[in-house]
C-alpha cells in the first residue's frame, strides 16, 4: 500500500514557481521539469494571466502525459504578486512578444518539440507565437479559445465599455484593491463565499494573492481594451488553414468567449484542425475547479499522445 502511494505521488509531481526577468519585466513562472522529457509544454494563460490560477491543471497534465513532458507556464506581465514594473500597463502585443522572447531566452536550449497550449486569449497569443517561432513549435492547442469578437455577448460588450474608459477602469481596480487592505483569512472567507463558492484552494488563493492588487486589475482592464481593439477583426483564415495540421482547439458549450459559431467557422474555413467540444459541465474558467482542471489536462494530454504516437 506504501508503495502505491509512493507512485502516486511521484506520477503528480508539483509545480515549481520562480521569477525570471523578460526583456527588463519581471515575470512569474511555474514549471515541472521531466527527467528524459520526449516534449515540452509551454502554457499561455488568459485574461487576468496569474498562472497559479492553473496549479492543479498542470501538475494533472504531468500526471497524464505520464511524466514524459516537461511543462513551463509563463504568466502576462504585471499580472503578479507585487508591482515589479512600478505601475506601467502592458498591450496585448507587448504581451505576445513577451512571450516569444521568453521561448528565446528559457527555451532556445530545449532539443524536444515545443508544443503551445494556450486558455481563451492565450490560445490567440499561442497563434501568434506560432507565426514567430514556426521553427520551434510543432503544435499548438486552444483551450475554450478567444479569437475573435462575439458581437452577440452583451457581457462583452459591457466588459468593452468597461476596460475602454480609463477612468472607469482605474475606478474600478481601486474597488477591488481595497479588498487588499482586508487580512487574508477574511478574503479568503469572502472569495469562498461569494466568487468561489465552488472554487478550489488554488484558485482562491490566486485570486487573493494577484487580483486584489490595484496594479494587477488595472493591466487585466488594460490588456483587454487592447484585445477588444485587436479581435475585432477576423482571424486570419490564411494562417490557420496553412497550420491547421498543427491546430486542435477545445469550446465549452455555453462560453461567450469561444462560442459555438466561432467553432463551425473553423470547421469550414480550416476544416483538418482538430475541434472539439466539452458536454461535461465546465466552464470558461475550468482552472478555479479541481474537476475542471482535471478533465481539461486529462483531454490535452489524449490530443498530443493522438498527434504524437510515435514518441510514444
């Protein structure tokens, strides 16, 4: 019975966090390292971008690629703990191309595939990192992806209206730092049993630590008045359909940010990307549950073995 634990133990290995300086901003980095990894995963979080928000997603995809992955999860700029960059806010395309000098700077040694997941507008800044670093990168998987606007969400269009008024952005971060001069038992006790009724330790405990900093809900608001700006066009059909071998995307039934008009128009314009759709009950926010994590990193992990049989 020792024994078993044992394995069990070693098959779920946690996560470690570090920080590491990308092109002068300090940046937050979790990671799992595999002995003899055959691939390495690179994960790209959404909007608000704290990868801690994902522990349980990535310690479980290590567990269902069976150890043979090395996994690194790199957060956006200034969505972190402490105010590193002093208050300045940071686009979405300083966003991407943090991420690309990231996969130069940490990754230029690593010898395996470079496989990109990316969750909602992560999947978009994933794409884009595939059109800079096609040399690097051999597959690339969306989770519950953003791509493009859904003229038809009235929430997105509040959301819009909200990030594109300074003054109400600004109006609003403050809102939600005040709850910072709250201790962390009692925010906890008030993410608990309110946002997270449902949620996991780790993700209130993220959303304690990162989203009750002014800094941080100003760049979240920032980073997406600058997607609304950029997503307001089309994806470029071109691209996808000349990588769509490389592309596999996951939607949620009921998600207004990857909806499911934007998967039938995949299906058409680049009709050999691998679609999926999730019918278990998750959510856009599948990291702020155990289940959620669970069934999402249990659902990557069958697409690369799939595509990858051969270093099986």
């Amino acid at each position: 019975m020792e024994s078993e634990k044992e394995l069990m133990n070693e098959a779920k290995r946690q996560v470690n966090s570090r920080l590491c300086r990308v092109s002068g901003s300090m940046t937050e980095v979790m990671e799992i390292q595999a002995e003899t990894p055959k691939f390495h995963v690179l994960f790209i979080p959404g909007n608000p971008g704290v990868v801690s928000f994902y522990n349980d997603f990535l310690e479980s995809l290590h567990q269902f690629l069976d150890g043979d992955a090395s996994i690194t999860a790199v957060g956006q700029i200034s969505h972190t703990s402490k105010d590193w960059e002093s208050g300045k806010l940071f686009s979405l395309q300083e966003q991407i191309d943090h991420k690309v000098e990231f996969i130069r700077q940490e990754l230029e040694s690593v010898k395996v595939p470079i496989i990109l997941v990316g969750h909602s507008i992560g999947s978009y800044i994933s794409l884009e990192i595939l059109r800079k670093c096609p040399e690097k990168v051999v597959y690339c998987v969306g989770l519950y992806p953003f791509l493009t606007l859904n003229q038809q969400s009235t929430k997105q269009s509040l959301i819009g209206k909200l990030a594109a008024s300074s003054l109400l952005s600004a109006t609003a971060s403050f809102l939600v730092a005040t709850l910072g001069l709250l201790p962390m038992w009692a925010a906890r006790r008030l993410v608990s049993n309110s946002l997270g009724a449902s949620w996991s330790d780790t993700a209130v405990q993220a959303t304690c630590t990162h989203l009750r900093q002014y800094h941080t809900m100003r760049n979240v608001l920032y980073m997406a008045m600058t997607e609304f700006r950029e997503l307001a066009a089309e994806p470029d059909w071109e691209f996808m359909r000349e990588n769509q071998s490389k592309l596999a995307f996951l939607f949620g039934i009921d998600d207004h940010w990857g909806p499911l008009q934007l998967f039938e128009e995949i299906s058409k314009q680049a009709p050999s990307t691998s679609l999926s759709i999730e019918r278990e009950g998750h959510t856009h926010g599948f990291c702020c549950t155990v289940a959620g994590s669970v069934w999402v990193a249990q659902h990557v992990a069958a697409l690369i073995k799939n595509r990858f049989t051969h270093l099986q």
